[in-house]
C-alpha cells in the first residue's frame, strides 16, 4: 500500500470530525481575538541588570578612610554602588517620538541614594549608539531625551550612585510614554532565579494567557496528529510483518508457488488483513449477487445506494467505501479470478479454495479475530479436504488486527 493511500485510510481508523472541531474553535478564536481584541501597543521597560557595590569592606577598621570628592564616605556610613540599567522596548509596536511628551518626559529615578554619574553604556543597534540621551532632573532623577526604539531594540545605562550603607538603592519610573499607563522596572536576577515555576506559567496579561491557550492548543493537536499518523504507520508495518509471516508457512504447508491470481490476491491481503479475505470468499461464494454488482462498473456508484456497505458513520466514509468496493470489483476482472459471460460470471474455483484453505490455516492463529470477521456474514467455513495438515503450526501467536 502507497503512503498516499495509508494517509487516506486513517480516516477510518482515528476520529478526525473531533480534531476537526476543535480546531475549527481554535481557529475561530484565534481570528476573533486577533480582529477585534489584538491591538500592537509599544511598551518601554527598565531591567535593572546588576547592582554591585563599587568596594566590599568586611573587617571594622578604625582608621580606615574611603575619600571621595574630598569627603570621608566610610565615616558618614555611605556607600558607592554601580548600577547598569536596560532600557528596552518589549511591546509589539516602535517606540517613535510621538510617543514622548517634551513636557513630562519619561525617566526613572535612584531611591534613598544621589546619583553621582550617568552615562550611555552601549545599545542594541547604531542608531540608539547615538540617539540615546538622557538628561539630569535633580541628583536623584534622569528624564530620557525622545528617541526612536524598535521593537526588541535596547540601550544600557550606567549609574554610579552614593547611598546608606546597608540600605540598597531602589529604581524607580517617572511618567510614562503614549499607550501604557506605566512604565515598568524588573530585576532581571529576581526574575530569573526567585520566582516559582506556578507564578512563571501564569505570569502575564489576559492577552498573552489567551495566547498560550491557543499556541498550546494546536501544539496539541499537532501533536496528537503526528503521533496517531506514527501509529498507524507502526501498526501497519507490525501487522504486514505478522501476515508475511503467515503465508511462509501456508506456501510451505501446501508445497507450491501461488499462481497468478493467488498471488494478486495474497498482495492484497498484506494491506488489508484478514477482513478482506473473508469479505472477498463471502463475495465469491454468491455468483449472482457478484454478477449484479460487476454490471454496476459502468455507472457511478453514488446513483446505487444499495451498493453492500456495512455500517460506516458518515458520507465521507461511504463514498470512500463505495470506491473501496468498486475497485474490489475490477481487481476481480483484471486479476482473472473472475470472468465475465453473457450469462453471468465464472470464478477461479482452484483460487477460491486456496482462499478457504488460508482462512482455515489462519484459525490456528487468530481464531477470534476471524469468527468476528464472519459474524456479520452468518457463515463458517465448509470442510475442506486437507484442512487438519494446514492447521498444525508449531506455535500461535497474536494476529494483525
């Protein structure tokens, strides 16, 4: 069996009108949230990167002096602290200078402590490298001079500030720019190593949540579906495996070649298991039923519903279904096992008892899986001579479903 037609066949054997629909819910919310409720906003963040101390004394020394710009810090019990400040722009929309107010610029602020230097450390592309500016408000605050940001674009700024000892300098944002209340400020290593794994799933607007419903969704779906097409295929390379097997040991029990026909019919078998077997012998054992449905070759088969279907749960399947049994029929005809007369058909006699004689051999194996099959039907098999030598396998062993 071709790739192309195993794909086709796992219509049968998964329910995909479920998977339809609920992607077909996903999709649909997916589009309502993108047309009505998506709106690309840009969102200006600092991230403080590190806050380091600029000297580390452990040992009280009474006559040690730490001097700076002329004054004895260590006596008035303060401190000098580096800070490095991320300046970035994590929305969905450019930051442009539109954004910026000139009268009420956005800025941040160094709590408890005197900002001693600021300066531009770097930036993410060459145009921040040179457009990035910020400006002194008092000793405790800089404004940031309106800019161009883009998208996932930054620029670094350096603080040197003097503060308490013991007291760790807080950064804080002033105003804002145009399409968020506020700006935020996070600590990139309390983010990363303090908060928990429940608080970082959650974390997030509605927006985002409904974003990672949907982007879970159909990850899930795709998964699903890669793994139920892997199982096909598995199962259908286990059980072609399991078939092969049993006409080894057929041919060996019989002594002989197959011939033409039993050939072309056994090929079949290794797609499509022992229900086509039976199905087919059920087929061959009513000549004038099989007469009827071949003189419906020449028509479309959608214009006779009472072409023999068994129970299929939807239109899709019984139009596949109907093919199915319209190729079934010319497979009959072109693989010689049946011969059309004007007076109706004849069948390969020799061929059709080989057929019961494998059925009959395959009861030693799958015994369950074969009276299942037959059920439907009402029938058993007739004696057929021979039948004991075929039926003596050294072992059973599970059969292809």
């Amino acid at each position: 069996m071709s790739t192309w037609q195993k794909l086709k066949n796992l219509d049968q054997k998964f329910s995909w009108s479920f998977f339809g629909l609920v992607f077909g819910v996903l999709s649909l919310g997916v589009g309502v949230y993108f047309g009505v409720f998506y709106e690309k906003k840009p969102r200006l963040r600092y991230e403080i990167l590190s806050s380091l101390p600029v000297y580390d004394v452990r040992e009280d020394i009474a006559d040690l002096e730490i001097t700076f710009k002329g004054e004895n810090i260590r006596g008035q019990h303060k401190m000098l602290s580096l800070i490095t400040l991320k300046v970035c722009n994590v929305g969905n929309a450019d930051i442009v200078k539109m954004h910026f107010d000139e009268n009420l610029l956005p800025g941040f602020s160094v709590s408890c402590s005197r900002i001693i230097k600021a300066e531009i450390l770097g930036a993410s592309e060459d145009y921040l490298k040179q457009a990035a500016h910020i400006k002194p408000i008092n000793e405790t605050s800089y404004s940031i001079e309106p800019m161009m940001i883009d998208v996932e674009q930054f620029f670094l700024v350096k603080l040197l500030v003097l503060h308490d000892e013991g007291r760790k300098p807080t950064i804080s944002s002033i105003n804002k720019i145009s399409g968020k209340t506020k700006i935020d400020v996070i600590e990139e290593q309390a983010t990363t190593h303090q908060v928990g794994v429940v608080r970082r799933v959650f974390q997030g607007s509605v927006a985002v949540q409904i974003i990672r419903v949907l982007a879970y969704g159909f990850g899930t779906l795709i998964v699903l579906g890669v793994l139920a097409i892997f199982s096909a295929f598995l199962s259908d390379s286990v059980n072609t495996q399991r078939r092969k097997r049993y006409l080894k040991r057929f041919k060996e029990a019989i002594s002989r070649d197959f011939t033409e026909p039993e050939g072309a019919v056994f090929s079949r078998y290794l797609d499509r298991g022992e229900t086509y077997l039976v199905e087919l012998e059920t087929q061959l054992d009513d000549p004038e039923e099989l007469a009827a449905s071949l003189a419906l070759l020449d028509e479309k088969a959608d214009a006779h519903p009472d072409v023999s279907l068994r129970g299929h749960p939807a239109p899709n399947v019984i139009k596949y279904a109907r093919n199915q049994r319209r190729r079934d029929l010319e497979f009959l005809i072109s693989s010689k096992l049946v011969s059309r007369t004007t007076n109706g058909v004849i069948v390969d006699t020799a061929t059709v008892e080989t057929i019961k004689k494998f059925i009959v051999f395959l009861m030693a194996f799958v015994p369950k899986r074969i009276r299942e099959i037959r059920e439907p039907y009402g029938s058993e098999s007739e004696p057929i001579a021979e039948a004991e030598s075929l039926t003596a396998p050294d072992q059973q062993d599970g059969g292809p479903q």
